[in-house]
C-alpha cells in the first residue's frame, strides 16, 4: 500500500493529483492545495475483532461507547 507521504510527494514533483483525506493534508511541508470536494463525501467505519475470541471487558465497553456515541462528522 501506498503510504500518504508518498502521494504528497508525488503530487508535489507534478506527478498527478489524489483524492486523500483532508487531515492528510494538515500540518504537512509538501507545497500541495488542498481543493475540497462539494458536497464533502464522508467515510463509512466499522470495528473489527477476532471472529470467535473472547472479548474483554475494555474491548466490550470500547465498543458500545462507539455504537452509542454515533458522533456526526466534523472535518
């Protein structure tokens, strides 16, 4: 996979353009503009554990502060 530093780079020395996160792009030295996409387009996240372990108590109550909090986006 390709890491986030690599693209800047690449787009910096005029190599193309990307489609990357806005926080990618906060506080970074590469001499790139960021145009933001109208309407902003958001990612859709899910929690992954191991299939048929036990979970422990702080993973359980991880996962239930997740589910209840449903923050909106914000970025």
């Amino acid at each position: 996979m390709i890491d986030d530093t690599t693209i800047l780079s690449m787009v910096e020395k005029g190599v193309g353009i990307s489609i990357i996160p806005k926080l990618t792009t906060l506080r970074t030295s590469y001499q790139v503009r960021f145009v933001e996409i109208a309407p902003p387009h958001y990612r859709h996240l899910g929690i992954v554990t191991r299939k048929g372990e036990y979970s422990p108590w702080a993973i359980k109550t991880f996962i239930k502060f997740a589910m209840s909090s449903r923050m909106s986006p914000s970025l």
